[in-house]
C-alpha cells in the first residue's frame, strides 16, 4: 500500500563559481535517478507498467498496467539495503556547464546513496509471454489493445519502443544517505574548480514513496513490436533490445510520472 504525499524536486545545489551568482541555487531532480536497484519509483509505477517510448521524438506515454504481474509475499527477513546513485539525475543549470554537471553528478555518486527499508527485489520471469497473452485476449474479445498500443505503427518505426517493468524492488519507504547519515535537511561540500559546491536536501520527494511493501525502486526491459508468422497468421509479439541506448529514460520517466502534484 503506498501512502500518497506531494512530490517535489529532492536536492539543490548551491554553486559557487564564476557562471553564477554567489549564491545561486540550481535545482536537482532526483525522480527516477537510476540506482543499482533500478529507478527510484516518483511516480506509482509497478511491475508490469506499460510504456510506448518514441526515441525520435524523446517521447514517452504509459499504455497500460498489464495485469498478472502479482508480487509474491515479502519475506521481510532484510530490514535495510542501500541503493547507490549511479545517475539520471537533473540539473537546472542547462547547457550553460556540462562540467559543473558532471562534476557534481559524480559527487552525488560518491557521496550519496539511498536506504531502503525492508527491501523486497523481484524479478518477474515470462514477460513477453505475459504480455503478449494479455494482448491476444483482448483481440479475441474484440477489444482496442492493439490500436491504443500503437502496434502497426511501432513495428514498422525502427525509433519507437515498448518499456516493460519487469523488475521491482518493494519496501516500506527509502532514506537520502550522505556520507553515510541519514540526511533531512542538511547539506555538505566539495571542490568544483576551485570553489566550495553546497549541496542541500530540499523538498519531499522520497517522503512519498512509503507504505508496507511499496514499490520502492524498478527496473525495465526495453523491446521492439514484431510480428510472428504462423502459417498464413500474423499475431503481435515483442522481442527484447539489449543494445538500445536508455541513459535518457529519467528524463522520460520524469515526463511520463503519473503522480499527482
């Protein structure tokens, strides 16, 4: 059961440097940051969350929920498991500095990581077939599926994608860790060229994502629409891509989220 609280951006950064005032506070959104447990769940995505992912556009909109990804009973016998930042977080400064970015999202990956409490992680098996099940019933039922999908046109797009979560991460709620310590309102420093970068905790946004055996954290598979041939038969289906590139899926999540506020 997730308990609902407004979600907002989790950090600033106050840099110190030539390209901005002294005391300028440049946001940075860590809504689906990718950890080794997959992307932390901002919004309330759950296994078997649908996607239709458009790379040319650098589009994303969420199809469906297919149904019979049911989460085994959590064995609770873990009570904390840390989640480390690996990347995907926002930074307001835009262009304007890929250095400061990039410095500083290397100093969140040091220094920073995030505690899950309860920790359940499970990976579903069967996918495509769970997937390609759901969507064959309805076109026996004479359902839309197909066309809400977008299938005749993705199959034919060599840019467009379906996102799949099939892997996820349940507990009772996720802690920013800096430097170790549980952190609220508190910041700390590091040298970017030369001068001090303050980092501070600010907003609510893990604060949401709590309640016994959320979904705290996910991961995709990213597939491509096909068409199987039986006999004279064509029925859709999907096969997994292994290579696509997805260090832009934060981004989309952010864009996708279904969170109110």
């Amino acid at each position: 059961m997730r308990i609902f609280k407004p979600a907002t951006a989790l950090f600033a950064v106050t840099f110190l440097t030539a390209c901005l005032r002294d005391g300028d506070v440049v946001p940075v959104n860590l809504d689906y940051a990718k950890t080794n447990y997959g992307y932390i769940n901002s919004g309330d995505f759950k296994a078997g969350s649908f996607f239709l992912w458009d790379k040319g556009e650098s589009r994303m909109v969420h199809l469906s929920d297919v149904p019979g990804f049911e989460a085994p009973p959590n064995p609770r016998d873990k009570t904390v498991q840390v989640a480390d930042y690996t990347s995907g977080a926002s930074f307001g400064v835009g262009g304007q500095n890929a250095a400061i970015k990039a410095k500083a999202d290397a100093m969140m990956s040091a220094r920073s990581a995030f505690e899950i409490s309860y920790p359940n992680s499970v990976v579903f098996d069967n996918t495509i077939t769970r997937v390609t099940r759901y969507l064959g019933d309805d076109i026996r039922d004479g359902g839309g599926l197909l066309d809400e999908w977008g299938f005749r046109t993705a199959v034919n797009d060599p840019e467009q994608f379906y996102v799949l979560v099939r892997k996820v991460t349940y507990g009772d709620g996720i802690r920013l860790l800096v430097d170790g310590e549980s952190e609220v309102n508190a910041g700390f420093s590091v040298i970017i060229k030369g001068a001090d970068v303050n980092v501070r905790v600010q907003g609510k946004g893990l604060n949401a994502i709590q309640g016994t055996d959320t979904e705290v954290a996910f991961d995709v598979y990213i597939m491509r629409p096909i068409w199987n041939q039986t006999g004279s038969a064509q029925t859709p289906s999907f096969t997994v891509d292994h290579f696509v590139k997805i260090d832009g899926l934060p981004d989309l999540f952010r864009s996708t989220s279904r969170r109110d506020g």
